[in-house]
C-alpha cells in the first residue's frame, strides 16, 4: 500500500524535501481522543537537527492540524497534519552523480527519471517530520492509557550505552526529555564526541537504536504475518539507515541453548509473568504481558563530504563525489524520536485492531 | 490482514496441527504460468523432519492442488493447496503448564482459551509446510524469471558457516538440494554435532540462516513502509523462532563508518553496479540490482525434554515442565526451505506490484 | 483484492465448478463464537436446485469444516470450507461459442485463455455454494446478536409479490424456511408457472430480492467510500445475474421532492427513530437503527436452450449456440440464499470493524 | 479502509466543511504521468454551485498541488491536493435537531458526539471538490488513453432526458462542457424550471444519472468481490443522496426474458463486439470491449427550507426544523461531475491493478 500503513488506524504520507508542505493523514481513529499540540511540537523539536553533528539545516515545524481535530480532540474523520517547508537551498542539489548508500540511483530508476531530485525529494530524512508528527499524536493517546515507549541510543560509533534499569519507566521519561538520549550521559559525551571526530574527517557514524515498551497488554499480534515483530519491523525499516531489527536477545539467541533462551513464566501479584525478557515480550509472535524490546541498526549517513567514486547516472560514467549540501554525520539521535513515533503508529493500530476502535484512548 | 499476506499476490494459511487438513490460497496470479508439482513436493521434502537432530513425526506431504491450475498452468483463479495431516498424537499434548518461549500461554490469552491447543494447534511449525508449497508455486515461476533464492545455515550452536562464494547461482543451485544446507560442510557436520549434543541432553540449538537472491531487477520496493526489507522483514518474522532481521552487512554496519558503509557505483559492461554489497541489494527501500542479502536470527526450539519453571493456567500455579511429544532439538535446517519459500512469496508480489500481475511468470 | 473480501473479517473464496472441492476460507472471527452445522447445511440446502425451474444437477453439498473450529465453537484462526464437487459432465462443456450475457468471453480474455472453462469453471454459479456456507456461519452468529435477515421474491418474470408485513421478523423467520420465498404464496405460484413457461420456450426470468435486515445498530458506516450502501452492494454485485442494487425507495426517490424522500425523525419509547424508511436505514452512509432495506435487480439466467447468436472465440467466426447442459430457468429463488449470506459477510464485518473484533459474535 | 479507496491507486480524503482546507491523497500513479492544473479547475468550476437551484456559497476553489508533481509530471510519490476553504458561516449552523434525510443523526452516533457539526463537517458535499480534484488528475489520464467518461442528468424532478446518441463520444465531449449536462436542452430547461419551482416553495428535487465511459479494453474486472459493478458502485455510493446504482438496462432486465437480456455477440471490423449492450458493457464482473454504461439515482437534497418533524439529540425531544443556512435545491447537475471523477478513480485503479501501474497514463 505504497505510503500508508495501517489495518484499522492509518498514517498515509506525502511530501518532498524541496516542496511547499509535507504532511501525514491519520485515519481509523476513534472520536473524542484528546490531542495535545505542545506534545507534537516536543517530539519535533526532538527531531530537529541540534549541536555540531547536525546538519545546518534550521527548521521550526510549524504544524497545522487542518482536519479531525475539534475542540481539541479527535472527530473520528482524517486528522490532517501539514508541515510547511522553509530553509530549502535547491541549487546544493545537482543531478547526476548518485550519492552511494543513499536512494539516488534506486530512486531515479524506481521512478523512470521523473523523480523530484531536489534535497532527496521523498526520500528525504525530511519526511520523518511528518512521519514523527503523526506518531506522536498516537504516542500520546497511548500515554493516556498507561503505555510507555522510549528509545536511547545504545551504541554509537562503537561506544556502547548502559542498559535500561530496573526501572525502566524513569528511563523512558528520562530520554524523552534529552536530545541526544542516553542512559549513561558519560558514553553520550562520548558518542558525540567521536561523531564530531568524523565530521571534521567529512565522514559519518552509525550506531544501534533500542527501544522499551511498557504496559503492552498480552494477546497483542498474530501468529502468521501479522505478528508483533513483523509488523513493528515492516515499519521500523522505513527509518532512513535502519539494515537490522532484532527483539529480545534478538541475534544472540542464535548462539544460546533453548534451556537458555526461553523465559520462565512465573507468577507475580496473582499475575503470569516471565522471569527474564529474552524473547522481548513477545513469544509466537503475540505480546505475553511484558515490556516489549527491540534493537535498530543505523547505518552511518551515507551523504558525506568525503570524496567517493560513484557514477553519473545522466552519463552512465563513473565518477567522484564529494557532498556540498548541509547533511548529519550522525542521525542516531534524531532517529531515535522517529523509532518511538514509529512504534507509537505500529502498537496503536495492533491494539485497536486486536481490542477495537475505542481502544486504546478513544473518549475517556 | 491476519493470516493473509500480499497486497497483488496473496498468501491466505489455515488449518492446525491436528486437524483433518492444513493449506494456504494463493491469489492474484496471472493465468497460464506453469506449475511444476515435483518442484514443491521436493520443497517440502526438504522441510520434512529428517535424521536425529528432526522430530520423529513422520508425513509423507500428499499435497493436493484443488483450483486454479488447468492443464498445468495457472488459471489467473485462487490457487488452493490442501496438505492432509497424518501421524498425529493428540494425546501427546495435554493442557495446562505452558511452554517457555512457546505460544502456548499468549496464544491462550489471545484466542480466550478457545485455541485449538492440541499440537501447537495453528501456531505449530507444522503450518509451515502449507507456507512452503505456496511460496514453491512462485519460487519455480520466479527461477523462470531467472530470480533465484538461496539460503545456508550461516550460524548452528555457535559454529560459523563459510560464506557465499564468487559464484553465488552455484552456491544456490547445491543449497536447494541439500537436507542440511551448509556452504562449507565440514561445518555442516559440526553443527549436526553439536545438535545431537544438546538433543541427548534434552536441550535445543538455534542459528542463523543466510538468504541470497540473483536476478532481481533493481527499482523494486518503496521509499516509506513498503521498503523491500519492510516487506521482507514483515513476513520473515512469520518463520517460527526468527528473532532478528537484518540486510547487507546489518548490524555491523553500525560500528562503520560511512565512508565504510556505502557501496560505490562502478559501471560494470555498461551496467550500474556496486563494487561491494554491504546494503545488501537495497538502498532506500528499493533494489539496486545487485543480489539481495538478508540474515535471520533463530532462537533454539523451545519445546525441549529438560525440565523448565513455568505456570500451568489452568490453575494459574507455578510448576515445572520437561516436554514430552516429539520435538526438533534444531529447525534452522528445516527453517531456511520455509526462508527459501517466504522470500519467493514477498519478492513475487512486490515485482507485480512493480512491473504488473503478467510480470513475472506469465504465459511465456 | 480480488478473490477476498473484507476489512477485519474477510472470506476467501477459491474453486471451479469441475474441480474436485471449492470452498472458502473466514478469517478474522473472534475465537469462542459457537458454529452451527446444521444452520450451515439448512443455507446449502436452500440454495440448491429444486423442482422443474432448477438445474438438474444435484448435489448433496457435504461440506467438511476443516480448521478454526474446535468443540463447536471457533478458535480465532482461519476457518476454512470445503463443499466437494459431485456430478460433474465435463464433457457437457465444449469450448469454442461463447455463450451470450454469461462470462464466457469476458473470462478468456481476462485469463488469457488459461481459465478452465467447464461448467464455468470460477464463474460458475456453483461458487455461491461456498459463498453460502462462509456467509451462514455469519448469520448465525449474527442471529445470536439479534440481527435478522430475510429476502423474498419481490418479483420474478414480471409479477410482483407483496411486501414485507408491519411484523418483519416474523415475514423473515417465515422465508428463511422457504425454497421459493414469497411473502404472498399465490404471488409465487404465478412466478414458478411463468418461469416454467419460460423454460418450456427454452427461455429464462429474472426477477428483483429485497432483502430487511432487523437489529442493525445505528452509527455502522463511513461517510465516504465504506459507506454501508457502498459496501453492501461491493458484494451484492458479486451474485451472478445481479446487474442494480438500490436503497430503501432507491430509484423512486429520484422522482420524489426532498419533503417526500426525508424520513422524519420521531421519538418511540425513548429512543430515535424515524416516521418511515424511505433511506433504507441508512443516512449519510451510517445506519440510523432502523431496518435496512435493499433490492436487487436478477437478470434472466443467460444461458438458455434457445438458439442465440454469438462468436466462436476458437475461430473468431460468427455462429450461432443453444446451449446444451444443465441450466436453471429461474435463479432468483437460489440468489435470494446467496443475499443472505452476502449481506451476512458484509454486516459482519462493517460491526466487527465498528465495535471491534469480539462483536459481534464474541464468546458470551 | 474508510477514508480511502482503491486498490494500487488509492485516494484518501481530508477535510471538514468549516476547516481551514480540505484535500485528498492520491498514490500509487506511475512516475511520468502530465497533470493538467486547468483541466482540474474546469472540473472545480463545474462542480460548483451556479445559477438559482444551487447554494449561495461561492467557492473559487483555488486548489494547490504541493507533493507529487515535479516539473508537470507525476513523480510517482504521493500527489497531495489541497483546496482551503472560504466563505464559511458556521453561525449558521446550530447543533440540536438533526436534518430528516442527512447524516446530522447518524453522523453524532457515529463519532459519539465529537463530530465537527458545523456545516455537516466531514460529511458536507463540500468534500466532494477534493474527491473531484482527484479523480480530474485521472480522468485527465484516463484521456490520454482514449478513454472518455461522460454523465448526463438523465432524469431530474420526474422530467427525462434523451439518451446518448450513436456518436456517444462526441455527446461526451458536449456533456464535459455544460453546466447543467443533458443531451436534449429542452428537457433541461424543463428540468431546471421544475427544481426553481421545488425551491420557491422551499424544497428539493432529486434525478437520476447516467454515466458512459468509452474506450475501456475488454477483461478489466474480477468474477467475484472485485466485479466492475462491485468496485464502481462502492464508490459511487459515496456521492452524497446517491440511493441506487444500475448498470446497462439495470432493474429493466428483471422484467426481460433471458432470450432478450442476452447480448448477441458478433464480429465487427474482426473484433469481438455485442449487438446491443443491455449489460452496460461488462459480463460476468468483466469488462467486454463494449462502453461501459451505468446510472445512479440521486435523491433529493434533504436539506430544505420546508418545515419538517424531528429529533433535537441534546435533548432527546420531538421538534420541527427549517433549515436555515445555504442549500441547494437540486444537485443532479454538481452530482454529475462527481460521478465522472469518481469514475474515473475506480477505473484508473482496477486498469493499474488489471495491466500495471505503468498503464494506463503512465509516461510515453
């Protein structure tokens, strides 16, 4: 379904880098949810590029909600977000060699040439804007009932972050206040200061995204297709830079034993609990009741000043290339905010289809 | 969409562990593409429990195709193929304690104790053979195509496959014929091995499969949600005991730098190419003409003899398990036949999504 | 999506008149809904051929549940029908004259000419068998919730049967139980008596099913594209012969002026209604509680003993055809089971969407 | 899918009457495809109220494209249509008693309250200008190809227009210029003289319309669910007061004899063709090569002047309303130009779904 996703509550997107407006539908939602625009504006603000190792790229975001939202909550029709774009400097962006790593070729030959080139066009790190601004209208409806969703960088450039603590609720509060979300803000110290190192080389660094979520009530996926992995994932890999998912223990239980791996269930205040979480909440592909927990791998930006050899598609002839253009010589930061929007979009349209329509946030 | 995967060609799976029948329809595909019936029946023997490291449950497979063939090709109708189910021991399963890192307690959760609990019922890997004969009919229509897919056990019990060779459509071509898939098969033994060891100790092994495809066509995926690894993603999770998906060089690709990371365009007898693959065949979503690399983490079989904490609900109790029935103390050789046929039924509907239903395997 | 319909609860139908099973598959059900064979053969047995204005051919319809049900009642997971195919004369079928106002034609250029052309291979009529059986699990789910439908024989070769009584439910408990369902038995003996007239001359009737379902709830609809009526008669248009599909006082309204056409809204007992049902229980595309009411325009069975003229496709050459086989002179009295059930499918699914999954129908 | 439609090109609509734009979504086009900016604005302009039978609301409709064209070709990516809206009184529109006939009622039930009431919010006509500037971009398309699509007001307040002619391409080309489309100007004198009487005495008048569309190829279509019928009647049902659909002669053929109904195939020019075209061009679901011909009955506006009984909700008491506030009398003639464009979305998809995206419209 190409650029909406969804089975009950749908984010459908548009836009392109260099265009007048980019912008998110939300369908499928129930009446009467509250909206909380500051909220939106925070995750934004989030997103913006911030500090050395962000492009120089200066936005403010200044949403409009055009439709689906009346007297502050939800009118049950297509909530309607635009994003004007501002700050656009087209002529950085030339046609004909194609950056590696990035979606120039695949784009232009995807698109037969008629693609808008400009500043990556749709393909723009850009439309995350849209993309978070949409999730974080179901982020907060989730907030509402008691589900919690942070991310923290947990390695970057090759320097690992701690893990999430026993108290896994403060960390999320706590990294969702932060720009550059860490749990130990020594390592974060770290992280940019490598990240800043290959800048100055005119090169780039990536890093591992994971991400916590709490209250995710049990009996949440299917157990073909439609499982909790497989629809996170299916969205998780639209975050420009994301190769890699893996839940719980994830690539590591490849190498563990089943005695090992599997996760006692016990009982806790009356309740079936497991006694680890290396199967990250979710066994069989449905949620079991606890915290569910996931891994991204980003891959470096692949703009950067370095030169590097590529080819002019306009010419098929192999050549250098060497950005101009403003660009990040880290995006782990900034696609932290959208792992959490994407979340957000993913869990909300499970549990309203496993639980219907009003469920979760519908009117109170 | 449950139990139905595809957006032009549809995958739809039904039936339960011990029921009479288990099958899968598949729509959407263009009339007069031929179906070759020894092709899946050796898809499925493939699959079948073989050796000691396989559960003792032996089915012969009688596949039966009930509609949409006509004279050995296609009709362009439902496609529906029914595996009847033999050699079953209900009596085997009894319920109450769980298993740990099985479906058993969310499936109950999920389904409000309405499950057809017997043999895993519906979640049973039993399924997969239904998955296997379906994404046979279009791995052969693909092979036609000239698209090929291949996968090895890159990873079995820690022990390390070698890689794909400079002749990865040979590689392909052996791996299809192997029980126990393997490049280098001196490792193959070890792995075997080390199976058998954890099986006499009552316990299981997991791996990691390694999936290659040749010949698909570059500008095939979307840049948002419906990117190639989304989709890819979104169905492999369906494989019983996948914990983890990544492409190219994955999760390494986070510690690169990006000058590192991304591919450099070459010209290649006047073609666009990378010199390397580390995005494994995919930038921005989209193929770049290159093979398409893809891993998949596999946790160890949870269903194992040695005994385990967990909680019998029907009581809502602790207690303690050692699962009789018959078990495989390893299904990373049976799993890359269901990653084999999974990959076919993704990429197939994504090309006729792309270049319409006639493409590929249409009357020739 | 072709061979599937539906948003939450979909059926799949699959099968050719001549191969050896059709059937469907239901997907999406809420698990612990009871299942009523007996319902199901009682549906299969009204829409069978009976008397001098059916087909010949007949067939016991055995079908066989085989999976998504355990002890009665459903698990949640795929449930799938099989009904086998008895009494077949391919050789009956020749291929070559395309047989006028019937899919001959339109099937071998949409097929390429792969399609499997005897009997009428997925066109045939005989698909409604498996239609019938997915859509009579439906109903009697629905009937649990208090939803009723009922269709009679509002006209057949010109004559006009009375319309439903100040008693619905009682009109519906009475046609469910009929093979030619009339609300005015002498009507309907003048219908059978011009149909066999019609079938002596080797000639066919068409006729009209206005179908009242009782119990609906008010607020089941989108204002825009899913709106009940839009939805209804998506699936209404699949029953063969059906060519118009109209809404309370359908294309009687166009002549009447708005103070006419409204129906006014009246308080009774406390609750919303209105003076009468000109809308058909629907405003703006949402039901309003009250009944909704619909009718369907049957053509005449296309395929008569009359001779005909028409083009062998096999030569391109004009020739003429009277059609040999088994044929029906009337399938007005069968369509109205296929109404049933269609409307069955899509209430369902419009409820299971608006209130979600475990309504209706959920386990009590 | 509510608020969107369609299958590989989809439309998803946005929007309240008194908000501050409303819009529409398109994907799924090919890249390359020319938008004509003017041939939009002439469909604005034609659906707009003209003359002394529509509302006093002037609308210029100054739409905007702000995602999906790039240097007037479609690129591919989401086409995004913005139109704000002007000229809003949402004093006049008080919240109480619900309009007989609208979806005032059903609309609150629906959206528990929360809906945007003010000008009939979601459900005002006014959105039909976002589905018509959609549906122009494809019908521009659709041209391109050699197909044409034109409707004619075929019955207005009980007075009946001419049908088309021998040379119904050229009655199309007349009809996509006219204001008040009939193909007899008389009659439509006729007809405009009745609706200003219906609207002196404060109430409206209802029509009927007949759509034809040229140039479809034959075996676009599915023989269940997906039929033609099925797939434009869903969506024709979304044209506000739209209460009936009918293809070719439609109910007429209840009354017909199979031997009349049928139409004759013969050769013409060595290609298949019908005699007549009692079927509107489509057998079986499945589009012949014939025009394809269908009608719609539209009611009358149930928004009027005249007093009528009815329901305050606030406070659950019987009352009486005369709508204050802008109406038109009559909306046959601005329901034609949605009816066009609607067509011209369901075919554009089901042509894209039959033959791939590339087709039709895709660059030359």
């Amino acid at each position: 379904m190409k650029n909406t996703f969804g089975g009950n509550v749908t984010v459908t997107l548009f836009g392109e880098s260099h265009g007048p407006e980019i912008g998110a539908v939300l369908d499928g939602l129930a009446a009467g949810i509250p909206v909380d625009e500051a909220y939106i504006a925070e995750k934004l603000r989030l997103r913006r590029p911030a500090g050395k190792i962000s492009t120089a790229r200066r936005e403010a975001d200044p949403f409009r909600i055009v439709s689906g939202v009346f007297n502050g909550r939800t009118t049950g029709t297509p909530l309607t977000i635009l994003i004007p774009n501002g700050d656009t400097r087209s002529q950085d962006y030339t046609f004909g060699p194609v950056r590696p790593g990035h979606a120039d070729y695949t784009g232009h030959i995807r698109y037969s040439g008629f693609e808008d080139y400009r500043g990556g066009g749709h393909f723009s790190g850009r439309i995350t804007a849209a993309l978070v601004a949409a999730g974080a209208v179901l982020a907060y409806a989730l907030e509402q009932k008691g589900i919690r969703i942070g991310t923290h960088i947990a390695r970057c450039a090759g320097i690992a972050d701690a893990g999430f603590s026993e108290r896994p609720e403060a960390d999320i509060e706590k990294l969702n206040r932060m720009e550059f979300a860490v749990l130990d803000e020594a390592k974060g110290a770290e992280m940019r200061a490598a990240a800043e190192r290959a800048a100055e080389e005119g090169d780039s660094v990536g890093g591992v995204l994971e991400t916590l979520v709490t209250g995710v009530p049990a009996g949440v996926g299917e157990p073909w297709f439609d499982t909790m992995e497989g629809m996170l994932s299916h969205a998780l890999f639209s975050i420009p830079a994301v190769k890699g998912v893996e839940f719980g223990d994830g690539f590591a239980l490849a190498d563990m034993r089943g005695s090992e791996a599997n996760d006692p269930f016990v009982m806790r205040d009356g309740k079936v609990e497991t006694a680890t979480n290396r199967n990250g909440g979710i066994n069989g592909g449905i949620t079991n009741g606890m915290p569910v927990l996931f891994r991204c791998a980003v891959k470096p930006t692949p703009t950067i000043r370095k030169e590097q050899q590529t080819v002019d598609i306009t010419k098929n002839q192999e050549t250098t290339l060497a950005a101009g253009g403003r660009h990040d010589p880290a995006i782990v930061h900034r696609a932290r905010v959208v792992a959490d929007c994407v979340t957000a979009i993913v869990l909300y349209d499970m549990l309203a289809t496993r639980f219907g329509p009003e469920w979760p946030g519908g009117a109170d």
